[in-house]
C-alpha cells in the first residue's frame, strides 16, 4: 500500500488546509480521506452521509479541536477521489477504514456516522469490530426491515438505483451542476426545512455545499450504489453488533423518520438513543456535534 498526495485545490475556508491523502492499494484502488479536529487527539472515523465526502468532517472540525479528537475522513468507493466499487456491499466499508487506520498506523478508532453512513458504521462494527472502538451514530437510517414508514422519495430512489440505475446518476447530475450554481440554500432543502434552515450558520450551510459537491461533482457510482445497498436488505443483523452504539436522533426528522431510530435501538444489544426535541435530520447534528465528540474523548 502506497500514500501519495492529490494535487486537488485546498479551500482556505473548511479547514482542509491540505489536499486530501490518498492510499493506493496493491489492486490499485485509491481511498481519499482528510484530516481534521486535533492532530494529536484521540482517533474517530467521520462516516459521511448518502451523498457525501470526505469534506464532512469539516462541519465537526471546531468541535473536535476543542474536545482534543483527531478526525479521519475518508470518502467511501464512488465518492470524491476514492475509486468506484460497484460490486461492493455494505460490509466493504471495513476495507476502506482498514486503509485509513494502515495509512496512519492505528489500530483501532471510535466512528461517527451520519445519515446514510449509519449503516456503514453498523456494518463496520458487525464484521470488522477489531477496528471499531465506540460508535456514535446521528440520523442514522435502519435496516429496511425496521422502517415501515420508509419516506416515499427514498422508496422511489431506491427503485430506481435497482432498475434504472443510469437514470437515477443522470438526475444527481442535473441536481449537482443546480447546487454548483446555486446559494447553499439549495443543498439545505434536502436535509431541513425552511423553519429549520434558520439555525444553520452561514459558515456550515456552506460546508454542507462542499460537502455535497465533493461527493457527487466528478463520479456518482457511490450515491448510486449505496441507495441500491441501503434500501435492501444489509446482509447482517444490528443484533450482530458487539459494540456501544449512541443514536443520536431529531423528533422531526422527515428523511429517516424517529420510529427506525428506536427499532434499531431495541436491536442493538448496547445501544443508547438521544432524542432531540424538534430537530430534523441536519438540526440534530448540528444541536448534538459538540456533545458526540466530546463522548468520543
């Protein structure tokens, strides 16, 4: 395994101060990920959302550094710069950590996930615990079999990633160059609504953006893939998972609806859930940062 470094732009305003490390594996797949929160703090995987980057961990840097976290980030296969695996499943986010922790000689690190990176957070800890110390998970998605009330774009999403998977990766291109052109406002509207987005500085909207761009800008195999992966059936059992998971969850959250947080709660055999009162799916992450690094100390 090799390191080398991207000759990408760094942006003076996310904290990415560096561009992205790459690790290139005997086969030749690359895994990007960035560094952020404090250098010398404790190791937590960032797990990024469904789409999402690397550039997530920019919205938990501040917190981090205060809290003495160091936050590895990388962009899972078909995100950003990591190459594209499109025969992969759930469980393959143990290969893309393994990488990391290699790359930066630790052997084992707590996780944050968020959104979509739910699932890769309980996968990771279900067939790769070796490298998972505590996991802490925010708006996280539950197995199909847990969401009754699954939201209708996200069945919609799902149907077409399954059948018509060319369709669906030509869409997120036209939603792309739309936000590309576009306030953060835009980005915003996936995640809160209006009443909502009055809470969201400035500053994180923006990285929300970057975010978002980083993820799907260049290459959309990994939205493709995973919104196929995340709404059929994972392959193992939360119940499977040796691990403390803290859930933390907004009451409001249209996008992954509080009802799954609390059936993946009751599988989990050391899980706890926090319930944020009114908060959505992005609001309960930026209500409950702080609180979920400081626990990763």
């Amino acid at each position: 395994m090799t390191l080398s470094r991207s000759d990408a732009p760094a942006e003076d305003d996310d904290r990415e101060a560096d561009p992205p490390t790459i690790v290139t594996g005997a086969d030749g797949r690359r895994v990007a990920y960035a560094d952020y929160g404090d250098p010398d703090g404790t190791p937590v995987v960032v797990l990024h959302g469904t789409p999402g980057s690397r550039r997530f961990g920019a919205l938990l840097d501040d917190p981090a550094r205060e809290a003495g976290v160091r936050l590895l980030a990388p962009d899972r296969p078909g995100y950003g710069q990591s190459s594209p695996v499109s025969d992969r499943d759930i469980a393959d986010t143990g290969a893309t950590v393994a990488a990391v922790l290699e790359a930066e000689d630790i052997a084992r690190a707590g996780i944050v996930a968020f959104s979509g990176g739910g699932p890769h957070a309980l996968a990771l800890a279900a067939t790769r615990g070796d490298l998972v110390d505590e996991i802490d998970i925010v708006s996280g998605a539950p197995p199909p079999s847990l969401a009754a009330d699954l939201p209708a774009v996200q069945r919609l999403l799902g149907s077409l990633a399954r059948r018509i998977p060319r369709l669906l990766s030509g869409l997120l291109g036209v939603q792309t160059r739309l936000v590309a052109r576009t306030p953060p406002a835009v980005v915003l509207s996936q995640y809160a609504t209006a009443a909502e987005r009055t809470e969201i500085t400035p500053a994180m909207a923006e990285r929300v953006r970057r975010d978002f761009l980083e993820g799907v800008g260049t290459q959309r195999d990994g939205f493709v893939t995973e919104t196929r992966l995340v709404t059929t059936e994972w392959g193992f059992s939360p119940s499977d998972v040796d691990h403390t998971v803290r859930l933390w969850h907004g009451d409001a959250d249209a996008n992954a609806p509080l009802r799954g947080a609390r059936h993946l709660r009751d599988r989990v055999p050391d899980a706890e859930l926090t319930v944020l009162e009114d908060a959505g799916h992005l609001t309960a992450l930026s209500r409950s940062r702080s609180r979920i690094v400081r626990s990763q100390r």
